[in-house]
C-alpha cells in the first residue's frame, strides 16, 4: 500500500505523525509542500489546510491521527 505524508518543516503534529508511522512499522513517502506546489494543491483539493496530510490507497486524513495510524499497522500486519 502507498501511503504519503504531506509535511512541512517545524511542524509538531506532522513529527508526531512520522515517528507514529515509524514505531508502527508502516513505510511511507515524505513530501514538503513548502518545496513541492502539487502536493500542497493536492492537500488542498481534499479541503484540507492543516498539515499533515496523510494519504493512503484508500483512505486519507489531517492532522495526528493515531488512531487511523493504528489502523494502518493492523493493515499492514496482516
């Protein structure tokens, strides 16, 4: 499963998300979107304006999510 991170530099809840997804053993691409103007238009398309964004195969979501991280390691386990 491809996953995403939208990220940008000095962000508490994107470092939250990455060190979440590392503990749980999920791999995932990193993309800033201080650097990258797709990916933020991407974000954005999603209605979303809080970083991180996370996206998956199926499924995405803003912000700190450990509960949605969760469930990706349960996915990725199986």
């Amino acid at each position: 499963m491809d996953i995403t991170v939208y990220s940008k530099p000095l962000c508490v809840q994107c470092d939250a998300t990455k060190r979440a997804l590392n503990k749980a053993g999920v791999a995932y691409d990193v993309v800033d979107i201080t650097e990258d103007a797709d990916a933020l238009a991407k974000a954005k398309s999603l209605g979303y304006v809080q970083a991180p964004v996370v996206i998956t195969g199926e499924d995405h979501w803003s912000g700190f999510r450990p509960d949605k991280i969760k469930e990706l390691a349960g996915v990725a386990a199986a």
